[in-house]
C-alpha cells in the first residue's frame, strides 16, 4: 500500500521537535491518514494530468484549469 508521510522540512530550526509533538499528540502519520494522503495525491495528479492533456478540448481545460501557485 502506498502512503504520504509528513516529515519536518530540512533547514528550519526545531521541525524535528514539532512534527515529533505532532505525532505524539495528534498522530499525524497513523495509518490511515498517510493512505488517506496518498489516495488524496493520486486523485489530485490524475485530474491534473487529465486537464493538461492535449485530448481534452481547450474549452473544458480552461473551464476546469487548476491553479498553480499564488
């Protein structure tokens, strides 16, 4: 089974600790919310994909276009 497990960016001071904190109090990386995460990706790059897609009508795709970024 895949999963998405968060862990702490390098490079910013005391991440360690608050995704540990995380864990412990919260349970950030049980079982099923890495699934759930993964299942969440894979629907997001798929739509994406298909929007992108030259086979989709430009209509559609701009209809239905995904943003990306601010």
């Amino acid at each position: 089974m895949e999963e998405v497990i968060l862990v702490p960016k390098p490079g910013i001071p005391k991440a360690d600790l608050f995704v540990k904190h995380a864990e412990e109090d919260y349970g950030i990386n049980r079982k099923e919310l890495k699934t759930l995460r993964y299942e969440i990706c894979l629907s997001y790059s798929t739509a994406r994909l298909t929007v992108e897609s030259d086979q989709v009508p430009q209509a559609l795709r701009k209809k239905t276009s995904i943003k990306s970024g601010p």
